[in-house]
C-alpha cells in the first residue's frame, strides 16, 4: 500500500468513465434526458395522486412516498455526476462525499424497505379485500411511511460513520462516478474485513429479507389471484402487481449484483454501469411503468394535462 491519510482529505476525486471520454459525452446526454424524465415523470404521480380525490388510496400513498423518494436520490447524485461528465474537474468535497454517501444510500435503503411495504399493501389488497380498509388505515400507512424512512437513514448513519473513520490511502481516487460504499472500501488503507462483514450484514438487512418477504408476499398474491372468478378481477390485479414486481426486480436485480455477488466476478466498467442503471435509469423508469399499464393514472393525467372545458362553464 501506498501512503495513507487519516486525517480528512481535502477532497476526492472520482474517476467514473475518465478513461472513456467519448463515453463520458455520451453519457453526458443520456444521464441527462433521464434525469428530465425522472424529474417529470414522477412530479406528475405525485401531483395527480394529490389532486384527484378517486387516487386518495393506500397504493398512491406509497407511490407518491416512492416518487418523491426517486426525486431525491437522483438529485443527490446525478448533478455532481453531470458536472463531473461535462469538463475534465471530476472533484467532489469531502463534505459533499459523505453527504452524498448518507443521503444515497438512506434513500436506497429507504426504497428497499418501502418496496416490502408496498408489497404488504398489495397483498392485502388482494388476498384480504374484505378487511382491506379496515387493516391499511390512514395511521397504519402513515406509520408503515415513517418506519421505512426512518429505518433507511438510520442504516445508512451507521455505515456512512464506519466508512469515514478508516485511514484512506493519500491518492485519495474513488474507481466509480459517485461516493459508494463499495468503491470507499477500496481505497482504506487497512485490513476492512470488520466493515466487509457490517456490509454484508446491511445487505441481508436491507435487501436479502425485504426481498424475501416481496416473494413470499406476491406468493400469497399469485394463489389469490388465481382464485378468482372475475377475469376482469384477475386482468386489474396481474396489471397493478405486475407493474410493482417488474419496479422491485429492475432495483433489486442490480443491487445484489452491486453489493452482494463479488465485484470480481465481473469488469469492473460493468459494475459502474450496474449502479448507473439503479441510480439513474430505474428512477426514470418507474414513472413509465406503473402508468403505462394503470389505466387509473392514466386517465387522471388527462384530467390534469387537458381539463374538462365543461367545468369551467359550471
């Protein structure tokens, strides 16, 4: 090992596509038409759910919690990414890297947990629809909202204090576009086995058991699913769940590649382009895929983007 710094540097630099710079322009474009599509895509779910009293639902709830969640976590990362892309400076301070680092993986964490949630919401929809209002009542979605914010940022408190406290070699170059734990980790100066293992744990925390329990829980969906005599029934339930399924396998396929399958099974260019997808390309996409296939949202799209003429007769 080179030298080490354990007091806090100046700053790090982040060598994302450095190596790339044709790549580097590319994304430049792409990183930013996404981010626009985050921005407007999931504004719109939060205000049509505000507005249109027929969305003033358990599921729009937790949609809304999960839209303003993808607003903050790619606005936390992908300003400094688009700086960095755009000129040859590829610095970020070392409060803004432990900022970034807190406030990212709080809201990653938070997605895990919130995801579970809307999984239980499904599941009672569904399999309990008899009771349905009476267990998901407005306390209770309030309550499920705060417990998944607050456990979030809780975990990410506790990692973003153990990461920063490690010596750090003096090059002080971050391999990656963001402030990771991941590529943090690799540039300590001594033995991280302890913070590997507090890793690994966090990983079964926030992604092993949320993701089991999402299995277990459309499980349980799937036989009531099937059980219904209503093909209309059937064809709402497979579109809403659907749409939430294909959201929890895009963010939790490429977190398990990031953070639990070793990253020297595969180039580390692929890795970057791993945490490119969940933190840029998933947030943009979620907006498209729960409306596209919800005819719901829809429709209070058109009411909010072309109001009735008529009502402004009344």
């Amino acid at each position: 090992m080179k030298g080490t710094n354990s007091s806090h540097p100046a700053g790090f630099i982040l060598l994302g596509f450095s190596d790339q710079p044709q790549l580097e322009t590319v994304l430049l474009l792409v990183v930013s038409v996404m981010y626009v599509l985050t921005l407007v895509g999931n504004t719109a779910i939060i205000l049509v759910s505000y507005l249109n009293p027929k969305l003033h639902t358990p599921m729009y709830f937790f949609l809304s919690n999960l839209s303003f969640l993808d607003l903050c976590f790619t606005t936390s990362i992908v300003p400094q990414m688009l700086w960095n892309l755009q000129g040859p400076a590829k610095s970020i301070s070392y409060a803004g890297c432990v900022t970034q680092l807190y406030v990212a993986l709080g809201l990653g964490s938070t997605e895990c947990v919130l995801l579970t949630v809307m999984a239980y919401d499904r599941f009672n929809a569904i399999c309990r629809p008899l009771h349905y209002g009476v267990i998901m009542h407005p306390k209770l979605l309030r309550h499920l909202a705060a417990m998944a914010w607050v456990s979030g940022f809780v975990g990410s408190m506790v990692q973003t204090i153990l990461i920063f406290r490690l010596p750090l070699c003096s090059h002080h170059r971050v391999d990656d576009f963001m402030c990771e734990v991941p590529a943090l980790i690799k540039i300590a100066c001594v033995n991280t086995a302890f913070l590997e293992h507090e890793l690994s744990v966090a990983s079964v925390l926030y992604v092993v058991i949320p993701l089991g329990l999402i299995l277990v829980s459309y499980g349980c969906i799937a036989g009531g699913v099937l059980r219904m005599r209503s093909a209309e029934g059937r064809r709402r339930a497979f579109a809403t769940c659907g749409s939430h399924l294909l959201v929890v396998i895009l963010f939790f396929g490429t977190l398990i590649s990031v953070y639990i399958q070793p990253r020297s099974s595969y180039p580390e260019n692929h890795s970057k382009f791993l945490t490119l997808f969940y933190t840029v390309v998933t947030p943009s996409l979620n907006p498209l895929i729960y409306t596209l296939r919800n005819k719901e949202v829809k429709w209070a799209l058109r009411r909010l983007l072309l109001p009735d003429p008529r009502q402004g007769e009344m």
